[in-house]
C-alpha cells in the first residue's frame, strides 16, 4: 500500500514539474510592454523587441536591457511606422534584426550602432550587417540626393532604402547580387538608377511608386524580377529588358501611364497576369515568337494599343495561350515577322548574349597569322632536313 501512495505521489510531483516547467517557457512568450517597447523572452534574460509605440520621437536609444533582459534582437517590423524618430542607436548586445524593422521611419536621418557590436555597423549613418555585405537600412530623411552602394554589399535587404524620397539618383555596385522587396519602394524622387554587372534578382515592389523614375535599363545579368516590380511608376517611358529574363512577373507595369512603346527580347517566354494593365498610353509592343503563354488581363485598359509587332509568323501566332480580358490584341494590327528587340547599347551587363561570331578583320588577323606561322614551320623543317643531310654526309 505504501509502496501504491509513493508512486501516485512521485507522479504527481513529476505533473507538477511539467506543467511548472511548460508554464514558464509559455510566459516568456508572452508579450510583455516596458515604456515604448512590446517585447518577450524567448530565452532566459534575452529580449527580443516585436513592436515599438509610434508616438516615440526624436534621438532614440534602444535600450540594452529591459527588466533585467538583455536585448538581443529586434523584430521584423519592430518599428514600423514610426516616422517621428530623427536618429536610432542600436545597442551592443543585439545580434539579430529582422527584414523591414525600421520601415517607414520617414523622419530617420541616421543610424548609430554602439562600440562593441559584433554583428552591425554603420557607414556614414547607413545601417549594414558587420562586413558590411547586407545593407539593411537607409534612413530614409538622409539629406543627400546621389548615393552609391558599397562596393562590398551584395544584397539589399526588403525595403533597404524604402521611402527615401530626397534620394535622386542610385548607383547599384558590381557586387550587388540582390535587391529585396520593396528595396527602394516609395523613393518618389528618384529619377535614375545604374545597375552593376552582378545583379540577378530584383524583388517585388522593388521600384513600385517610384513617381519620378522615367526610364529603366534591366541588365541582362538579371534572371529574376518579383510582381509589381515597377507598379504605379506613372513617370516610366523607357523600358529596356535584358536578355537574361525569361518572363516578365505578374503586375509588372501596373498603371506605368507613361509607356508607350515597349519591345520585349527573344529570351521572354512568358508574360504573367496583368503585367501592363492599366497603361492607358501604350500604343505599341515588340512580341517575340518565343512566346508561348500571355496571362490574363495583361492588356486591360491598355485602350491605347495599335500595334503588335510579332517576331513570328500568323501560325505561330495561332499557337499562343492567351488568357481573358486581353481584348485589346485582338482590336490592335499584328504585323508579322517584325524585328527582334535590339539590346540598349549601354548594357555592358553579363549574362545570356545573343551567339555571334567573331569580327570579319579578327578573322582575316587569324588567317594572316596561321598562314605566316604555316611557313615558317615549312623553312625551319627545311632547314633542318638540309644540316641533318650535311652532317651524315661528312661522317
């Protein structure tokens, strides 16, 4: 009998530690408020900041613990929103910072990481990771209208220089592979952008109510584009498409009002949903024959539409799936076998080129040179085989 009354009690002393335990590792969970700060404790005395009070203004400094917890990570989206905060210093202890944390701070002017962070660092008020490969975060109230990308960065984060509207001109550096969503969204000054040569991906959003942007060369280097990539860009006239893009993505031009003419190149196989919807002011597009799929309402409200220059020929033009709401194509001329789309003469960009064989004078160099190079191997032999003759017949 005593033995049955230990067993029932070490049971339910070992309940009671689970559920103690469960309920402490529950509650630091829990979303817990200090000052301006929602925050939880994933793990023992390290907090991490999910949400910050959008009233918060001014010179802003995060602070390095909170009730006893250090603060290590700071959320995705933690300070969304709060466009009263002039400057921003991040402790030293955080050692994660999620995509987008500091959206929309519109009043934001500068960054200041403190000494001894392992993981950030800032270049002239510019947040990035600590080698300096990611930028993370331009504040978007910095004064200057130009900005160049270090040439160490290879991605920018989602929404990295978002909402920047005194920048006016970009330079993407050579090391950039990557640029996130919404990676300039809502830079409303921004009239000129130069990518560099190893650019592959560009994200959705990336370029979306850029108002002021008025044409755009994707080089051809560039593999991958998001939707909505340039939606409501209602400055954007100049289009030039890389050879390195196979489909344009859904919503790509969304209400881009300005364009009027676009040629799409050889590479382009597919054109999703919606692409150029809503661009009133287009009158004519360069379809090419390797083509074989058009979305639905690519072409709605495109009333503007008179002309389909088609690569291909009418059959090949039978073949084509074509989605709904397009009624546009059939109302505009198709001209068949028109010219393929000629790469912009400033894309010095890597990445897929058309094959083509070397220049005529470089061929006729190589001629001249194996021919010179033919004879003087024959003279050599020549001379060889006249000494080999004189020594045999000495001996």
């Amino acid at each position: 009998m005593k033995k049955h009354i230990s067993i029932l009690l070490t049971s339910i002393l070992l309940f009671s530690l689970f559920f103690a335990n469960t309920f402490t590792v529950s509650a630091g969970f829990e979303n817990q408020t200090f000052e301006k700060y929602t925050y939880t404790v994933p793990s023992e005395n390290e907090a991490t900041i999910i949400d910050v009070q959008t009233d918060i203004s001014g010179e802003v400094v995060i602070p390095s613990s909170i009730e006893g917890n250090k603060v290590t990570a700071i959320d995705t989206r933690a300070f969304d929103n709060c466009d009263k905060i002039t400057t921003l210093k991040i402790p030293a202890g955080v050692n994660f910072i999620g995509e987008a944390a500091f959206e929309e701070c519109t009043s934001l002017t500068k960054f200041i990481v403190a000494f001894g962070n392992k993981d950030y660092c800032t270049r002239d008020g510019v947040l990035f990771n600590k080698d300096t490969t990611t930028l993370i975060c331009y504040p978007p109230a910095k004064a200057n209208t130009a900005y160049a990308i270090p040439d160490s960065v290879k991605k920018v984060d989602t929404a990295a220089i978002a909402y920047a509207s005194r920048l006016e001109q970009i330079t993407v550096a050579d090391s950039v592979q990557s640029l996130g969503d919404q990676a300039f969204y809502r830079c409303a000054g921004l009239k000129q952008i130069t990518f560099g040569t190893g650019l592959t991906k560009i994200g959705a959003e990336a370029f979306a109510h850029c108002y002021a942007l008025a044409s755009i060369t994707i080089p051809n280097s560039v593999t991958s584009v998001g939707i909505s990539v340039f939606e409501e860009c209602g400055n954007l006239s100049v289009v030039t498409i890389g050879r390195g893009l196979t489909a344009l993505s859904g919503t790509m031009f969304l209400n881009c009002t300005a364009l009027k003419t676009i040629a799409l190149p050889d590479n382009v196989t597919t054109i999703n949903a919606s692409a150029f919807s809503g661009c009133s002011a287009l009158e004519s597009i360069t379809i090419p024959k390797t083509v074989t799929g058009i979305g639905g309402y690519v072409f709605r409200g495109c009333d503007a539409l008179k002309t389909i220059a088609y690569t291909g020929f009418e059959a090949q033009r039978d073949l084509l799936v074509i989605g709904s709401k397009n009624e546009t194509l059939a109302a505009a001329q198709w001209q068949y076998g028109a010219p393929s789309a000629e790469p912009s003469p400033e894309d010095t960009s890597v990445g897929p080129q058309p094959i083509s064989g070397p220049d005529s004078n470089v061929i006729w160099a190589y001629v001249i040179i194996g021919g010179i190079a033919v004879v003087l191997t024959a003279v050599v032999a020549v001379v060889i085989i006249a000494l080999v003759k004189g020594i045999k017949q000495r001996t």
